[in-house]
C-alpha cells in the first residue's frame, strides 16, 4: 500500500521524533499511544494506536522528509489492536 499521508511530528534535539497525529482517509487522527521504533532501508518505522483502539505503521523516509502509512499483509493496512 505505501500510501503517503500528512504527520504532525515533533522532531527534539536529541533526533528523538514523536508523532503526534496524521491523517488518513481525508480524517485527522490524534495519536494516543506510541508504541515500537525501528529503523531500516527504507526509513523510521513508527507503530502507533489511535481512537478506537486503531494501530497504525507509519514510515518516515528522511531522505524525501516523506512519510506514509506502511502496508500490512496481514490485512491490508491498519491494524486493529486486540482486547
């Protein structure tokens, strides 16, 4: 999928980047909680939870300073976290 989206992040001066909402679907999405990160070829990787309990991969590319939401084959894109 690899669909780019719009982030609002906070980018410290330590390199430390906190996500702190994108937008998906044409809808604002506040992030709630953040939870692993992890860097690779294609750039920081960010799994983070919105309302409805809504888990999201979001791929940041500093190179292009992009970021899009990643694909998950497991189904298709965001992830809904299990109770």
């Amino acid at each position: 999928m690899n669909e780019p989206t719009e982030v609002e992040a906070r980018f410290a001066e330590d390199g430390t980047i906190t996500v702190l909402s994108f937008t998906w679907r044409g809808r604002k999405r506040p992030v709630l909680n953040h939870g692993r990160q992890w860097g690779s070829e294609d750039g920081f990787h960010f799994l983070l939870m919105t309302t409805g309990d809504q888990i999201y991969e979001l791929v940041y590319a500093p190179l292009s300073s992009l970021w899009h939401i990643a694909e998950n084959p497991t189904n298709g894109g965001a992830r809904r976290a299990s109770a």
